[in-house]
C-alpha cells in the first residue's frame, strides 16, 4: 500500500510521533493505521512523542571538571519527583561526562553515549518513566584552575543549581567560595566590560527616564545618570560585587589578596527562564468534561 502524506500526517496527530517515525511505522505495518500506532507504541516512540508537549521545568543541573575544563549541563524533566529518581540521576551523570569531550548542546545531542546518541538515549528515558524530559542548556570553562560547585545537591555533582569558576592561582578552597557567591548573587558577568551593551543601554535609557520625572536640569541629571550608571554596574559585575564572605572586599579585591586572578564563570540554575503555564483547577475539570 502506498505510504501518502496525508496517511503519515494522520499518524502523526493520532500519536504525536515525529515525521520519520510515523512513516516507518506505516511502511513496518503495510499502512494499516491501528497496527502502526501498536508498532509505536512497541518501540515507546508514541508515548514519548505524547509527553513533548508538556512544559519540563523541573530535572537537574550536572557539572563535570576535567583537565581545566568544566560544563555544567541542564536536563529538565516535568516534575521534580523525577529529579530525585535514580535511573535520571544516572542518567543525568553520563551526560555531564559525555558533554566534557563537545563544545556545545547541539554537539552533545548528537554525542555518542553507550552505543546511542543522547538524544535518544533520553526519549528512551521519557518511554520509561513518563515524563517529558529535555537536554535544554550547556555552558563550559576553561582554565588552569576549574573549580566547580552545586547548590541544594541532589546527588554528587548535580543539584538545582550548578556553577563553574575558572581562575589563574588560588586553590579549590577559594574557587569554592567564589562559587557559592556566584550562586547566591548570581552576577550578570565578570566584568563591565563583558555586560551585554545593550542591556546597558537599556539600563542607562531607563534611569534617564527616572531621572527626568524629577525636573531637574540636564546637567544634574547627567551627574545623577554617572553615579546609578556605576551602581548598576557594580551591582551586576561579579568582580564589583561586595564578597558574601568578606562585604567589606570585593570578589575581584578578595581574589586578587589570595594571589588570585578570576578568567571566567558560569551559572545555570533548573527551569531559567521557562515560562509554565499554570491552569485553574476549574479550568482542567472543565477540560476533561468537554
């Protein structure tokens, strides 16, 4: 029987199944559409299609350090039931220690991991324990010193939040309490000038703005702009930033005490950024009469 669009796009809504998968399963099944949806559910292909739809905010964040390089990865899953869940952790561990040999997130989807690239190796997951899960985010270091660190830890070297610190001199001791500000304040970037022009200039825009609205001449403005300008940047910048294990020092002032010089950072905290639809209860009940 011929295989037709309007046949594997059928399938497709049906199931949920990707493209491909829809056309194998018609092609397997001689284009008996009952039999090509059991062929996909045999092989978890429908189910784990079904669950994509569903917002995964929830999972965990894995760092790894090895030979001066550190990543952090962010694998979500629906709920954070899943997130304390063995076979996830498990799972979740391999990919961190996949993700140190690539350069970036589309690179460790497409990475070899015991015999399957991650990406199925994580729709395999979702068959098996029934939540829509995601390789969302990678972010990595490098440096002489990488030092790593994972706040409210669910299992070692994963948690909520994870957070890599790269440094020329100091020792792990130091890097671990940079790591934790890092976590706590989380800062927009190392320096001014690593910040983002434009939201500088966002920024900037905004308190001129304000500034406005009082009335005040120009040229007191412009004054008042320089001095919230540089707030705004001190605020934002971790090397500015008063130290949350000395106030009285900055984090740029404390390294550099220790014999320290801070090269670079990141910070991936689960579910940043991810907007979860929330939905009344009223609202679900009414869905399930219609």
């Amino acid at each position: 029987m011929a295989i037709t669009a309007a046949l594997v796009k059928e399938l497709r809504d049906t199931t949920g199944a990707g493209m491909m998968d829809a056309k194998k399963a018609l092609t397997e099944t001689d284009g008996d559409m009952e039999a090509a949806v059991d062929w996909l559910r045999t092989k978890g292909l429908a189910k784990a299609a079904k669950k994509s739809g569903r917002t995964a905010a929830e999972g965990l964040v894995a760092v790894a350090v090895k030979d001066g390089k550190g990543i952090a990865v962010e694998v979500n899953s629906e709920t954070d039931f899943v997130g304390k869940n063995a076979d996830f952790q498990k799972m979740v561990g391999n990919i961190a220690q996949t993700a140190l040999s690539v350069d970036d997130v589309d690179a460790l989807k497409a990475a070899d991991m015991d015999g399957k690239t991650v990406e199925q190796t994580v729709t395999d997951a979702v068959a098996v324990i029934g939540e829509n899960m995601s390789v969302r985010r990678m972010v990595s270091v490098t440096g002489e010193t990488v030092v790593s660190y994972v706040h409210n830890a669910a299992a070692p070297g994963m948690g909520k939040i994870g957070v890599l610190v790269a440094m020329t001199g100091g020792d792990e001791a130091l890097g671990k309490q940079i790591a934790m500000h890092i976590a706590a304040v989380n800062p927009a970037a190392l320096s001014e000038a690593d910040m983002d022009a434009a939201t500088v200039e966002k920024e900037k825009q905004v308190q001129m703005d304000i500034a406005r609205e009082s009335g005040k001449p120009e040229q007191v403005i412009e004054k008042m702009i320089e001095g919230r300008m540089k707030k705004f940047v001190a605020e934002s910048t971790l090397l500015n930033q008063p130290f949350v294990v000395n106030p009285d020092l900055t984090v740029g002032q404390a390294a550099s005490d220790a014999g320290a010089t801070i090269t670079g950072f990141a910070r991936l905290e689960v579910g940043e950024g991810i907007e979860v639809e929330k939905e009344d209860f009223a609202a679900e009940v009414a869905k399930i009469k219609g």
